[in-house]
C-alpha cells in the first residue's frame, strides 16, 4: 500500500495525519504501507514516524534528482535522502507531463537511487507504458517495483477497469517477470475491492484518498482482510 500525498501538508499536518493514522492502524503479515510526503516535511517526519515505531511503515520520496550531489541548484540528490526514507517515487505521470520528463531522465534517476540504497517506485502510464519500461531494463534492481498508473486515473478521476489493469500488468510482466506491480489511478475506500482481488497486482498506488488518515487506513483494512482470508485466518 503507497500512499503519495503529492503537494499537501505540511510538517504539523503531515504529523497530524500520523498520529491518527497509527492509532487505527493495524499490521498484518504480507502488508508493507509507504507514505510519500512533501519534500518539505521529510527531515523532520522521518523522525516523528521513527519515534512511533510503526510495524511495516515506511517512508518514500516523491521525486529525485537524476544527478548525484554537486553543482545543480535546486536539486535533491539520492545520497541525500538516504535514512530519511526507503522507498523513491520515479516518473510520476504528473511529472512526465507538467515538468517534461523524458525517459532519458528517468532512467537517470532510476540509477542514482539505485546507487543510493533506495527502493525504486517506477512509474508507467498510458499510452505508451511499454517503451517506458523498456528504457530501464539495463538498470537492474531486485527491490524495484512498478507503479501501473494510466493518466485517466490521475487527470480525468476515472479507475481504470480491472480487466484492463490485469491485462496491462500481464505485458508488464512479460519484459518484468519477477518485480512486483501496482495500480494507481482514482482509487478510494468504496471501489479498491476489485482491484484487491486480481492475483496479478501486488500491491495499491493511492493518491487522493491517503491524504486522509481514516480513508487511508479503511483501504488498508481491507488489504488486511483479503490477506487474512488467503492464510485462512
């Protein structure tokens, strides 16, 4: 479960939504929860949610620098998010098309993270999610994921229908057989359900809905009841 808060909160809101957020969450085996906050809050956030000793709560980065550290005014390198976060967010669909990343850039990016340490979120959206993925098969990383996240999702609101994601993650699988894949694109409380139940998605990309913490927790929930449902609890 990754939850991207995109450009919200600040520090004593983003410490809000944690406060309330560990006292409904519930852990289960098989869940892994990452929140993606503002750059701004990162510092002092790592060390708030470090201090609440949240099981398998992890942080990510929504973006990085596809340099390393030096001279590039403005830039926030991998090395320097290293224990602040585990996870990074890499080619948003929101920044392919508001900041004109190209693949070139994300390939860059993929690779100084990967040089760092850190987890690899790799996005791919529509309509060409398959040249995406192939300009970082020479990057290798067992830790990377892949985030399925169609444009119509993030701009129009519109999920896209589970017989499509399971077909598009089925290509994805193809060039990536052994990474793990996610959907994200309008998911909220009252429709994750379906999406849960495709075998061929290991995981949810969520992004308006994790800006509140009981809406946030209400999907986990039923992420942990699905598992608890396979181990036959």
């Amino acid at each position: 479960m990754i939850g991207n808060w995109k450009c919200n909160k600040g520090e004593s809101a983003a410490e809000d939504w944690f406060a309330e957020f560990a006292a409904l969450y519930r852990p289960v085996a098989g869940l892994q929860v990452v929140v993606a906050p503002s750059l701004l809050c990162l510092l002092p956030l790592s060390r708030f949610v470090r201090a609440l000793q949240l099981k398998n709560v992890s942080l990510a980065a929504q973006d990085v620098s596809p340099f390393p550290k030096g001279s590039y005014t403005g830039a926030v390198a991998a090395d320097m998010l290293k224990g602040l976060v585990e996870y990074v967010i890499i080619g948003h669909s929101e920044r392919r098309r508001y900041f004109h990343e190209t693949p070139q850039d994300i390939a860059n990016k993929l690779a100084e993270s990967v040089d760092a340490g850190l987890k690899p979120i790799v996005c791919l959206d529509q309509p060409y999610p398959m040249s995406q993925l192939m300009a970082l098969t020479e990057i290798e990383c067992e830790e990377m994921i892949i985030a399925y996240s169609p444009t119509e999702g993030t701009v129009a609101r519109v999920p896209e229908e589970p017989q499509r994601v399971a077909e598009a993650v089925k290509s994805i699988a193809q060039v990536h057989p052994k990474r793990p894949v996610i959907y994200g694109g309008s998911l909220f409380p009252d429709n994750v359900t379906s999406y849960i139940s495709l075998p061929q998605l290991s995981g949810l990309f969520v992004g308006e809905s994790s800006l509140d913490a009981q809406s946030f927790v209400a999907i986990c929930n039923k992420v942990r009841a699905s598992l608890k449902e396979v181990d036959g609890q």
